[in-house]
C-alpha cells in the first residue's frame, strides 16, 4: 500500500542525485552578465586636455608610425604596421616620443633609466627561450621554435608577463595559459623598456581612463568583434586546433587595452579600425558589465549557457517533475 | 421509478454505506497525515506572505520566484496529499444503462434522413445548383491569400549580393577602410559603401576583412589581384548554414565559424578545412582607389551563404 513514507522514500533517493549535481556545478556559480548599459560618470577632460606626464611636451596632431620609431633598415615597425590614432604625443627633453594618446587612453613608454634592470631581468627570465637578443635566436643558431620579441612595442610585453603567460610554465604548450604572474608590473615595465630599446615601437603600454565611457557603444562593438570567439558573457570558448579563447573575467583593463591593440597569439590585432574611444568603450563593457554582472536570476553558473543551466533544467526540473508524476498518478491499492 | 420504455433496463441503484471499505481514507494514520498537510499548508502561507513582503520592498527578482515556486509547491503538496491519503479512497462503481440506441431507432432515423431529407434537396434543382456553384467559387477563391502569402519570387537575389565594381568597403559606422589602418593580423567586419546600415547590407552582404601579411598573395589561379597589400576578404556568411564566421586566428590563419566549427584556410581561397561546410567561402576582389582607401573590383562571383542548389 502506498504510503506518504514510501513516496517521501522515493523522492528522497530522487532529490539527493539532484542535490549532488547542484553541489557539483556550485563552482560555476560565477556572475552573470545582464547586459543592462549604463553610463560611467564622465570626469569631464576633453579630448586634448593637458594629459602629458610632467617633464615632456605635450604636441597636438594624430600621428602614424613616427619617423623615429623607423629601425636601421628603413622599414616601420613592422609587425605594428598601423596607425595608431592619438590626438597627442609627449616628447621629452632628448625629442623622444615617451607618451601619446588622448584623455580616454594614454600609452606610456616605461622609463628608459629601467634598462638595464631590464636587460638582467630579460637575461634571467627570458633568454633561455627568446635568445639574447631578443629575437627567438638561440644559443645554438636555431630559430623559429620561440618568437621574436623585437618591434612589437612594449604593449606585448606587458601582456603576456603581467598575465603570468610568460615566463611560460610548459614552453611545449600549443597556448600558454593565464596563471599568477612570476614578474611584478614594475619588473615588467623595466623588461619591456629593454626590449623596446632593441627595436622600438608602438603600441606603448595604455592607461585607460574608464571615466564617461559610453558602455551601450562598448556592448555593440564588443558583440560585432569580440564575442564571436571570447562568447557574449566573456566567459571564452574553444577555438581550432587545441586553442581557446580565455575568459575576461579576470583581465585588468590595461591587460584589455593591451590585448585589443597587439592581438597576442591568435586574437586579430585591432589597431587603426578601432578608435582609443572605441577601445576605452569596450573596456569599461568588459570591466562594468562582464566582470560586475548582476544576476537576475539568481544563479549565473559560469555564463557558459545552455549546457550548465540545461543541466540544472533537465535534472531539476523535468526529474523533479517526474517524481511529483510518480507520486500523483500512484495507484491507491 | 416508473414503467417508462426509455428505462432501457436500468438496475437498482444502490448507495454505499458509511462504514464500507472503499469510503475509508487511504492513510493509516489519517492524524498524522493532517498534521503534514497543515505544516505544507503554513508553509504555503508563510512563502505567499514573504512573497508579497519582498514585491512590496523590491527586493531582489530572485526571491520573487524562489518564494512563490516555494508557495505553490506546498499548495500543490497539499492539495495532491489531502485527495490522495484522505479522502475516501474507493474504488467507487456506478451502474449505468446501455448508452447506445436501439435498433428500430436507428433504422427509422436512417430512413427518415435519406428518404424526406434528401428528397428535399432534389426538389428544388435551382437552388441546388446555385448551392453547389456558391460553394466551388468560395474554394476557389480562398486559396488566393494563401497564395499571395507565400511573398515574392526570389529572382536573383539568392544568387547574387549588392557589392558592385569600385564601391568602397566601410565598417559598421560608415567610415571607409584606408590600406594603411589594419596591422598584420587585424580584422574587419565591412559592408557596401552607404549599405552598412540596411537589413540586406548586414545580412547578405556583410564581408569579413583581414589582412593577412604586407604585400599581395594568391589565394587561388586566376585570383592573383584580388588582395592588395596582403588584404583579404571573405564573404561572412558561413556555406554551411549561414553563421556570421567571425573568428580569425592569426597565427593559424583560420577563419572558424562558431556554430558548428567550420575551418576555412584564408591563405587558399577559405578552403574547408574542417567541419561540415561543403565549399569555400566566396571571395571578394579587392582594388585600391585614388586616396589609398579599399574598393571592391566586382561583386562576389558565386552566391553567397548555404547552397541551395543541387550538387552532382
């Protein structure tokens, strides 16, 4: 005879699965972007406000590749062939350019009295792989195994070591991962100064300045240009041949600005298609509403879609439904 | 009851006595059992309150369905129990008379239905046509709004884009692409000058810009002009079933499409390289204007998007 003892029996055994497989994906549970756009308040610098560092000189005019950024044989930076758009450049005292940019993205040279704690940095960390000079040559004479560093201005450098990629943990990876950074950002700085100095180029290392930045703008850009690979929620994706798209969640707003200009490893690299407004816009979507989502619904569970929260449906929903069919549609004898 | 011809048999009928099996409630310890249907039903109570304490103060939108799921969960629990394990628990059976009718019935109702029914209708042979024709008009008639409704025929649009010889490619704000503005290793989503903002400019006609390296190459024979200054560029819509292919990995020189993992080689002509698309993205030649900006040198020289064609 069927009792409420046998059936809360029943629906016991049932739910405890459930529960297990709700426990396992509380892990997912990260936030959920709503993709609400709300404006960050604007600091009120125009567009060619003073924003030079102290001690340089601050020159209106959008620039290209500058003619001092041209090496020994003629050619521009090569591998950064694109122009970068800035309303000014800052040269200090020797007529170097150490700064361009404009109120909403400053690129900052690191100081050249860095150097040579650059280079020993450099020798110390990098050049069993990236060779003495930079340029992927080893000891030995080999090439082509690791890449050259020289011309891809001190913007990639600072990507890839602050992210913690380089030094890199397996150099036999297809993709180096994201992991906790080995150099500090000031040892990172003085790396990228020496390397710069072998070959220098843009893009320099960028400040963003995330105030009025207009996100409903940074949202259609980031879906017609990053979302194809990174996903809509940030949440990354994997791509061909055992590469991915990481996750946003956790990239520093320089680290975005870094990444969007240089294209590290197989992202495209954004440069004269994409204004330093545009650029600051996408980088407060991903800072505001990627990375600080509200979630409606309660339980974001990663942002990976329909997988994990079909999960939830399937075991939840249409088990627990079928438990309650069970018990209500029970023979009374 | 009385002697009436449509009794059709009916038996006594009985009813069943207070203290018959069937009248008792299923659970053996009814007392029990109320007390874990009034504990569902408070609990029904308490969520329905806080479920209209939390609308009052908004609070968060989550609480709203965990509290009146919470609700209506134990109304329900409540509701299935009390008609499961207290009320009388049968089973109960009721006599009932042969429901069908008899046979002389149905045989005078047949007669009566063909034989005067009919025989009106033949009466009157004007009115019986004029019927027939109203109906077979009316038919005929309403098929047009189906038809119409099909829309248009597609003529050559499915075949052919509206990217023309030397229009410009801009992006999606308007602004034209100069061949000096993408690095080695960018992308570009481009449309037809002054299209960018149409439904078809963003449907059919939106192209994927990449530039592959500094100087020209050749994807395929015959193609040799078609990418200055190491330009390329590739129609967006994947042949497989039409996704925008947005992912380009530079290192590997792959355009990937994301729903279901197309590869196209972008060196040779957007070759399949995996996945389910069955031939290449369609190509579109690239020319450089007076000013250094980036136009088309024709349109697209094979449809866009999925076949729809047959294939040998």
């Amino acid at each position: 005879m069927v009792t409420m003892r046998s059936t809360l029996k029943k629906a016991a055994a049932g739910f405890s699965l459930s529960i297990v497989g709700l426990a396992a994906l509380s892990f997912l549970a990260t936030p959920l972007e709503s993709g609400a756009a709300t404006k960050i308040a604007d600091d009120g610098l125009g567009a060619t406000a003073q924003i030079c560092p102290s001690g340089t000189t601050q020159v209106a005019g959008k620039v290209g590749v500058p003619a001092n950024l041209v090496n020994e044989n003629g050619d521009t930076a090569k591998k950064n062939a694109g122009t970068a758009y800035s309303d000014v450049q800052c040269y200090n005292a020797a007529g170097e350019m150490v700064a361009y940019g404009n109120a909403d993205i400053l690129y900052e040279l690191p100081s050249s009295s860095l150097i040579p704690l650059g280079q020993q940095l450099y020798m110390q960390n990098c050049a069993s792989c990236h060779g003495v000079h930079a340029d992927g040559v080893l000891p030995n004479g080999t090439t082509g195994n690791y890449p050259d560093l020289t011309g891809l201005g001190p913007a990639t450098i600072n990507f890839w070591v602050t992210t913690g990629r380089m030094p890199a943990a397996n150099p036999r990876d297809v993709q180096a991962m994201r992991r906790q950074p080995r150099l500090t950002v000031f040892q990172s700085n003085a790396i990228a100064a020496w390397v710069n100095s072998l070959q220098p180029a843009t893009p320099y290392i960028p400040s963003p300045n995330l105030k009025g930045a207009n996100l409903t703008v940074g949202q259609d850009l980031f879906a017609l240009n990053c979302a194809a690979c990174h996903t809509i929620t940030g949440g990354g994706d994997a791509l061909a041949y055992s590469t991915f798209a990481p996750s946003l969640h956790v990239a520093t707003p320089t680290q975005i600005v870094d990444a969007i200009r240089t294209g590290p490893g197989n992202m495209p690299r954004f440069t004269g298609n994409l204004t330093d407004s545009q650029v600051r816009d996408i980088t407060a979507y991903v800072a505001e509403s990627i990375q600080k989502p509200t979630n409606i619904g309660g339980v974001g569970m990663g942002g990976l879609g329909p997988v994990a929260e079909g999960f939830i449906g399937l075991a939840l929903g249409v088990g627990g439904l079928m438990l309650v069919s069970f018990w209500v549609g029970d023979r009374s004898e | 009851m009385s002697e009436n011809v449509n009794d059709h048999g009916a038996a006594d009928i009985t009813t069943v006595s207070a203290d018959a099996p069937q009248m008792q409630p299923l659970a053996k310890n009814p007392k029990g059992v109320e007390k874990a249907i009034s504990a569902l039903l408070l609990i029904g109570i308490a969520a329905f309150v806080g479920f209209g304490v939390c609308y009052w103060q908004n609070a968060a939108y989550w609480t709203y369905g965990a509290l009146l799921g919470l609700g209506l969960l134990a109304m329900g629990a409540a509701f299935i129990a009390w008609g499961k394990y207290l009320l009388p628990r049968g089973p109960f059976v009721e006599e009932r008379h042969v429901l069908a009718s008899t046979e002389t019935e149905r045989s005078a109702f047949a007669a009566a239905l063909m034989e005067r029914g009919a025989g009106e209708i033949k009466r009157r042979k004007v009115l019986g046509t004029l019927l027939g024709g109203s109906l077979g008009v009316f038919s005929i008639v309403a098929l047009f709004p189906l038809v119409r409704s099909l829309g248009p025929l597609p003529g050559d649009k499915l075949a052919v884009t509206d990217w023309k010889k030397g229009q410009r490619l801009v992006d999606i704000n308007g602004n034209p692409v100069n061949i000096t503005d993408m690095a080695v290793g960018g992308v570009l989503t481009v449309y037809p000058h002054g299209l960018e903002n149409t439904d078809d400019g963003q449907a059919i006609d939106q192209t994927i810009l990449i530039r592959v390296q500094n100087e020209p190459f050749t994807t395929m024979k015959g193609r040799e002009s078609w990418t200055p200054s190491g330009y390329v560029a590739y129609s967006k819509l994947c042949t497989h079933l039409g996704c925008p292919v947005g992912l380009y990995e530079q290192q590997l020189e792959l355009l990937v499409c994301p729903c279901h993992q197309s590869m196209f080689n972008v060196r040779n002509g957007a070759l399949p390289q995996f996945g389910p698309a069955p031939r290449p993205l369609p190509q579109l030649p690239l020319a450089v204007d007076s000013e250094g900006f980036l136009i088309a040198a024709g349109g697209y020289n094979q449809p866009v998007g999925p076949g729809y064609w047959e294939r040998p």
